[in-house]
C-alpha cells in the first residue's frame, strides 16, 4: 500500500475520532460516579446472555435502506444488521471487516478487496463478490452522502472473493469515505439491490449479529440473533473486531415524547435510551439507577432554501446570519451548557479551520436589517419546518423566531413528525428555513447540505468546484489546504449555518452491560442481566 496514502488516512481518522468519539474528551464527559465509559473494546466473557434489549428512540427512521439514507434513527437502528468492507477500530484505524484484506495500487486509481470466505447473510446466501460490487455500486451512485469522486468509480467483480474499486483519479479521501459508520456502504445481497424500487430496498438482509423481524409502523422494529453469524476472528474493538449478540431481541420503540422516555427508563420499561434532550440531563446524571453517555455528536446547523424564495438571495442568509445569537440559540435547545460548544469551525481534527469566523456569531442587528432592506424583504411570511421528535431542533427554532422577529423577519413555524418534515423538504415551494443535526464526518465534504443533489444543494460553481479540487487532492496537507478557503468562502456564502458542536446523550440502566458508542450506539457485546 502506496505509504503516503496510509498515512494520511490513518492520521484523518484517528483525528476524526478523538474529537467526535474518543473516550478522552474529559471536558465533555459528566464527571459524576454513574456516568459510564462506553466501552469500544469489549470483554463479554462474563457477561449474561438472553433477554431482550428495549431501546426507546426518539424518532422512526424514513427507512432502513443505508444507501439511500442520511437519517440518525437509520443508522442507529441498522448498524446491527449491516456490515461493511471496511470498518473503523476503537484509534481510529481504517482495518477490513467483510474484507480479509485490501490493497492500494501505487498509483492510488485502484483499490483491491480480498472478502472473507464463509461469510453468511441472514437469507443462508453466502456473501460473494457479485453481491459487494451490486451494493457499493448501488450505494456510490444512490447515496446523497458519497462524495462525486468516488460515484465516479466503479466496483467491478475480479473473482468470486475478489473485488476491485477503478477510479478516474485519486484521492487520498477514498478509504476514509469508504470505512465510514453512518451513512454508509453496506453490503447487502445482489438479488435485494435488484428488487430495490423507487423507495429503496424491500427486503432487510445483512451479514450483521443481529437480523430484522418487524417493523410495526409507528410502534417498534424488532431484530433477532442471527444464529449463523460469522464473526471476526480478532479481539472486539470500536466497529471493528469481534461482535457477539448477547441478548435473544432488540427492540427499537419509537417515543418522541421525552418526557415518556425518561419516565420509561427509570421505570424499567426501557433498558436503553438514545437521544435523551439536555432539559434532562441533571436530572439523570446524578440519579445511581441509571448510567449516562454523553459523547460529541456532531453539529447543529440551519439551512436555507436555495431553489426558490427569499432565500435565493444571498442578503438574506447573510442577514439571518448577522441576527442570530448562537449561544442563545444552543442554550434554549439543548438546556445546559456540558451540552455544546461555540465553533465556527465546521470539522475538527485535522480539518480544524478558522477561515470565516469573523462572520460567526456576528450579533450585528444593525447589519441585519440593512442587508434586508437591500434584498427588498418588507415582512413576508418566512417558513421554518422542523419537529419535535427531537426537542432540540424546535426548542432552538423557537429561539430562531424570536431573534428573528427583532429585524422584522416573519418567521412562520410548522412542526411535523421527523419523516414528514423530510417529506416537506422535497417541496421547495412549502419551506424557506430548517434545522438539523450533522454528524461528525470522515471529510467535511460528506456534509449533505455541501451536495449539491441535496434540498438546498449548493449549486454554486466556486463551492463545487472547490469540493471537486478537494477530492482530487492527492495528500492530506492539499486537500486541507482547499478545506480552509472552502470553508472561508461558505461563511460569505452560507449555504448553511452552523451553530456550534453538540452532545449526544444516551441513558442505560444499571442491567445493561457492555454498551458502546462510537458514532452511534454498539448494540453487539451488549448484554441485559434483567
């Protein structure tokens, strides 16, 4: 493997885990007795098996179709069932999982993928090369959150257990985008990527610990062990390594009322909660009967409607931006200050950037209004979707509105439940404004509000062209060195918001054991001595 490119990869990584999963991050970690450390390496050798693992989430996922997908609720409750070529270990080293090995050729153009053999999915079809090349090729070009360079390569069958990635150019952000834990390239049998309709795939088959039963709309999906499961022969360690299902079935129950979720896992009703809103946080962290988990989740960030309306006009992004109190915004969301932090900067780790941050929290009123008086605005009705499936997307547009409201916006709020809110987005003609969490990313151009096939893509021609310089950098130092004046210039052009960093806090009662996070919840080696 080309050294150059191995390094690079291993140094993005490692910094894109310290800073949105490691388990050192001290100042955001709650320092009270029950507060637990998530385990990325687990020993289940003690552990109970059997029972069930009742989980409450906040919202039901619009699908469980990785490749099409870019919902948490999707991730969170598919990682158990799917799996991918490559993974991440607990440093966060790029190490294979479905792959025995892989190989970079010296010209970085191809990638070779030896599979391991006697690998089962949940149908009894052994994994092949015929079913990685259907759904990596499936997933590059489908998925919102691949980067164009590489939907422009192509997965192509060597051998029954070989395969290879051929790109038109290199890039050193290839193997990070392809090991990534959310949004990611799962593989899946070739016959379910053929049935797949225009709603995504209809049948729910992976190689994972863990394999679908039910999904009772608007109640609960339902996953069993999968008895075949054929682990990897190495220790377990963060997505990588040995996985085991240490309990008979997962149950992931839809409840959007917060209130319900902590009265459910304090009654026992729920094992594991995910999600929980920051309002409670004091009040489980210093309560013995329960442990908490808070770990970086990423980002949260306002976008605008580009395709039609007010916000076509870059004055009026510019103006929200200059009216905006950030930590105002945050505070009312996420209730408690342990719960975020003021960045401008969009990534962090080696992408950490200053460019821009004269335009971060500006506070300017002054300059608010003048900008909406150049672009003509006089009052007119400004729609904001969001919901309260997650609280803290509403709680914080309630404080968009009234900041807002003090430069003579109108801003208009209409709440849904998370799978119409992503219905609306569609429409450009029923929405102008919106909000939501971006999760921390291999590469900062993974960032769906950067594409431009997304809702509000930025069809902009120096923001695109930038992204495609970035992912045609051959090392790490140029592709940062074009980050940093990528990022300078969305803050002028704000194709987006970013409000700053956020937590994720999960809760687990004192019967669960083994309970992991790294982007996302690690329901493997997880046991329940209920």
């Amino acid at each position: 493997m080309n050294k150059r490119i191995f390094v690079s990869i291993f140094l993005v990584m490692l910094m894109v885990l310290v800073i949105g999963c490691s388990e050192d991050n001290e100042n955001k970690e709650s320092e009270s007795d029950n507060t637990n450390e998530e385990n990325t390496s687990n020993d289940n050798e003690d552990q109970a098996t059997g029972g069930q693992l009742n989980i409450g989430i906040s919202a039901q996922p619009p699908t469980l179709d990785p490749h099409i997908s870019s919902a948490t609720a999707m991730s969170d409750v598919t990682k158990s069932m799917y799996e991918t070529l490559l993974t991440l270990n607990s440093e966060g080293e790029i190490v294979p999982q479905l792959a025995e090995s892989f190989d970079v050729s010296e010209d970085g153009k191809t990638y070779t993928f030896q599979l391991r053999q006697g690998v089962l999915f949940h149908n009894g079809k052994e994994m092949k090369a015929e079913d990685v090349v259907a759904s990596m090729n499936r997933w590059t070009k489908e998925s919102i959150s691949v980067p164009n360079f590489l939907k422009a390569g192509e997965f192509v069958e060597v051998d029954e257990y070989v395969v290879e990635l051929q790109l038109p150019n290199p890039s050193a952000l290839t193997l990070p985008v392809l090991s990534k834990d959310r949004y990611y390239g799962a593989i899946i049998p070739k016959e379910v990527v053929e049935g797949a309709d225009e709603t995504g795939i209809t049948e729910h088959i992976g190689t994972g610990p863990f394999q679908f039963v039910e999904w009772k709309q608007d109640q609960y999906i339902h996953q069993t062990k999968f008895e075949d499961y054929q682990p990897v022969d190495a220790p377990a360690d963060g997505m990588s390594g040995k996985k085991e299902a240490l309990v008979d079935d997962i149950y992931f129950n839809f409840v959007p009322d917060s209130s319900t979720q902590v009265a459910g896992i304090l009654s026992g009703e729920y094992d594991i909660v995910l999600g929980i809103p920051g309002s409670y946080y004091d009040q489980l962290v210093n309560n013995p009967d329960v442990d908490t988990h808070v770990k970086v989740s990423g980002h949260s960030v306002v976008f605008f409607n580009k395709n039609e309306g007010w916000f076509e006009d870059e004055r009026m992004r510019q103006a929200v931006n200059a009216a905006i109190d950030v930590e105002a915004i945050l505070l009312g969301g996420f209730g408690n200050e342990e719960l975020y932090e003021i960045n401008s900067s969009y990534e962090h780790g080696i992408w950490e950037s200053e460019e821009g941050s004269e335009f971060y929290n500006e506070k300017d009123l002054d300059k608010a209004k003048r900008l909406l008086e150049e672009a003509g605005y006089n009052g007119e009705p400004i729609v904001f979707v969001t919901t309260r499936d997650y609280e803290e997307h509403y709680n914080q547009a309630i404080v968009i509105q009234e900041q807002l409201e003090k430069v003579g916006i109108n801003m208009e709020i209409e709440v849904y439940d998370w799978p119409t809110r992503n219905e609306k987005l569609n429409d450009p003609s029923i929405w102008d404004m919106s909000l939501t969490g971006a999760t921390t990313k291999a590469t900062p151009i993974e960032h769906i509000y950067l594409n431009q096939e997304y809702v509000n893509g930025p069809e902009d021609e120096k923001t695109n062209e930038l992204i495609d310089d970035m992912s045609n950098a051959k090392t790490l130092e140029e592709a940062k060195a074009i980050w940093d004046e990528l990022q300078g210039y969305l803050w002028e052009y704000l194709t987006a918001i970013k409000l700053g960093d956020t937590m994720d806090v999960s809760v687990t009662s004192k019967n669960v054991e083994g309970f992991g996070y790294l982007g996302g919840p690690l329901l493997w080696n997880t046991s329940n001595n209920k």
